[in-house]
C-alpha cells in the first residue's frame, strides 16, 4: 500500500488516489534545499543541539510515530545481521508517511560492511539499495520504473540510529528523501571513541543548496534509545545492549 506523487502524475499502488499525500510533496520538489531547524536552545548550545528532541509532530508526525520508526531502525540491526549487538550498529529504516497511520515500512538496513567486504554498505547506502530493489522489483509490491524509483524517494523518511557520515548524509541528499531523522549525534559518537569524519550532518545540507530537493532533518530523535548502541564498544564498563552479554570484553547475543 503505497502512493507516489510526481510532478506530472501520481502513482498509486493498491490505494486510493484520495490517500495521496499532503501538499508539502508537490512543493518539496519546488522549492531549494532548506534545512530546518527546530526548537534552539540556549545560544551556547551547538548547531547539533539545535536539532535535539523535537517534542511536537513535524510534518503532521507525532513524536511517539517517530520513536517507533527510530526503534526500528535499531531493530534493523537483528533483523538483518542476526544480532542486536553488532560491533557497528548501525541500522536504518526507510518509511512511507504519505498515507495516514503510522506509516509503511517499504525496507530496513543495517552496517555490512564486515560481512560484505563492501566498505561502502554502511546502513544507510544498504538500505537505500535494498528499498531500489523492491520498489523496482517487476513481481513486488511496487514495480516501478527506474524513473519512478527516482522520484519514489522524495516521498519516504529515513530513520537512522546514528547521524550520517558525510557519505551517507550526502546519498540522502542525492536521493531527495523527504526526512531524514538520525538518533545519535557524531557528536556523540566521536566523544564516545569512534572514529568519524567529521563533517555534521546539517554541513552537509547547508552545502547541498545546488539541488532541487527538499530533505527535512531531524537530530537526536530517541538518543537515549539508540545512544546504548553505541557506548559499549569502547568503554568497557558500559552496559550491553538489551538481548547481550559480555564475553571476552565485547557485547555477544545471548
Ligand atoms: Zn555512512
């Protein structure tokens, strides 16, 4: 059950055209690239913080809708690698808000790069392929042409339990995705030990002012949630994620 609005057409599948999306995806396509920014802090804080904890419904979301499309992004980790305490835990759920409800689920991704040897496969860019595959899948739900894949994206969320890195951040831009919504800062995960390029997220966007495409951001959404993901890798007193132990100093399933 999904519908896609383009700029000439609209594409519905197993829906009622009458289901089709706001206003706000015609004219995301119209409009520059913008980032918003919501609910500033104190003017100490960092552009990161700035982001933090939306608390209200963005874009007719409510926050409780957002947790749980940010719980499964952590659930992508044991969905895809077996485990909900790989070493990168990196995980990513790619929604369709276009209908009312909760959402569609259209795929998940988790880091592979160890299993793959593929260096680029970190959630994101997995996830990204792997809802190409379905949308455009002759005998799947969706079966769309390559160019409507294309233009699909402008119409879906990406929720990640981490910030991007600047590549991941980059293929989200060049998607066009209508949200992207991170729970843990690099911020965060550069305090925590882990090594990043450190360019945000919303530098990322800020440059990105070349394309047509409007990406909404959200930071920190569920961080206490998906920080624990992260935290144990280098400190060896931080407890396991749910469902894992420690054994010979690293987080094992149970
Ligand atoms: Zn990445």
């Amino acid at each position: 059950m999904l519908c896609f609005v383009f700029l000439l057409h609209i594409t519905c599948r197993g829906f009622q055209s009458t289901m089709i999306p706001s206003p706000f995806a015609l004219g995301a396509t119209l409009v520059a690239s913008i980032v918003t920014v919501h609910y500033a802090h104190a003017a100490t804080d960092s552009l990161q913080t700035t982001l933090v904890k939306p608390a209200r419904a963005i874009n007719g979301i409510a926050p409780t809708t957002r947790s749980y499309w940010m719980r499964q992004a952590n659930q992508a980790l044991a969905d895809v690698l077996g485990t909900p305490c790989p070493f990168a835990a990196f995980g990513t759920a790619i929604v369709n808000h276009t209908g009312h409800g909760l959402g569609n689920l259209i795929c998940i991704g988790a880091n592979t790069n160890p299993e793959t040897g593929n260096p680029t496969l970190h959630g994101e860019i997995a996830a990204i392929q792997n809802c190409t595959s379905i949308l455009t899948d002759p005998k799947g739900p969706y079966n769309l042409t390559a160019a409507e894949s294309l233009l699909a994206f402008s119409q879906l969320s990406l929720y990640t339990n981490a910030e991007s890195c600047p590549m991941c951040a980059s293929a989200i831009r060049w998607a066009g995705f209508k949200e992207y919504i991170y729970g843990t800062s690099i911020d965060r995960l550069v305090g925590e030990g882990w090594a990043q390029i450190r360019i945000s997220s919303m530098e990322v966007f800020r440059q990105s002012f070349d394309l047509a495409s409007t990406t909404r951001l959200m930071g920190e959404v569920l961080a206490n949630e998906t920080d624990p993901y992260f935290l144990w890798q280098y400190d060896p007193d931080y407890r396991c994620p749910s469902g894992c132990a420690r054994r010979n100093g690293r987080c094992k399933a149970h």
